[in-house]
C-alpha cells in the first residue's frame, strides 16, 4: 500500500516550526499529514497547515522527496518551504479545526539540538544555508 503525506518546512530566522503530536510527544517533527483522494500536493500542504496550525501557508520551494519502505508499505512523503513563517509565530491550537485533537506543542526550534524524526531533518539548518533542492531519499526500514 502506498501513502502520499506532504510537510511544511517553516524557517524563521534560525529555526524551523516543529510538533509533537500527542499520540507520542518523544519527538519533533514537521507539520503536515497525508492527501485526501484527488488532492493536490500544494493543496495538501494548505488543508493540513490551515487544519492543524490555522494560518494559510505561502509555499515555496519543494525540498525534499522521501521515499519509505516498511514492510509492504510505501510512504512518498513531500517538503514544501514555507515562506511566510513569521505568520506562525503567535498559533493558538485553540482556534483550529484539529490542533488541539492532534498536537501537544508547535514550537519554533533548532534541529539540530532536538530530537526529530526523520533524523536527516537534524540537518535541515545547514541545508538552508547551502539551498542545494530539491534532495530525493530512499529509506527502508533497516535505514533509518
């Protein structure tokens, strides 16, 4: 089976806009989720931000493609740059349809210094500076 999920990768000035979703708040990850049926990526990418943050997103570039094998499941995951990352800078979960339903905590932090998943994402701040996109990565479970 194959999933399409699309994150927003949310710059403002030396750090990046992470969650912890409250089924396991151990990790930090990027906002975002999988497509609706017939959905656009660009669509996605706006329906997930609006949905979980409550701000519309001004997207950018495409960053990253991964490409996940676990067992006889595939995840296709796209990175959009998001442009207006200073509009995410006061959220309120509170006031979104699924904020409070699903994440603990948005927060702008360093990678680099926290636990995220996927790990290449540790290296996202010194990606930035080198703006060498979009980067393609295939993992399998055993690569992690």
């Amino acid at each position: 089976m194959r999933i399409v999920r699309v994150r927003a990768v949310i710059p403002y000035q030396d750090k990046f806009l992470f969650v912890q979703h409250r089924h396991d708040s151990s990790f930090w990850a990027l906002p975002g989720g999988k497509l609706d049926p017939g959905e656009t990526l660009e669509d996605g990418v706006t329906r997930e931000l609006i949905e979980e943050l409550g701000v519309t997103p001004e997207i950018g570039k495409l960053l990253y493609v991964q490409q996940l094998f676990r067992g006889d499941e595939e995840s296709l995951e796209f990175f959009f740059e998001i442009t207006n990352g200073e509009a995410y800078i006061d959220l309120d979960l509170q006031n979104t349809t699924h904020g409070m339903l699903e994440l603990a905590r948005a927060e702008f932090i360093e990678p680099a210094n926290n636990y995220v998943l996927p790990e290449f994402l540790r290296d996202l701040t010194s990606d930035f500076e080198r703006g060498e996109w979009p980067k393609v990565l295939v993992r399998t479970a055993s690569n992690l």
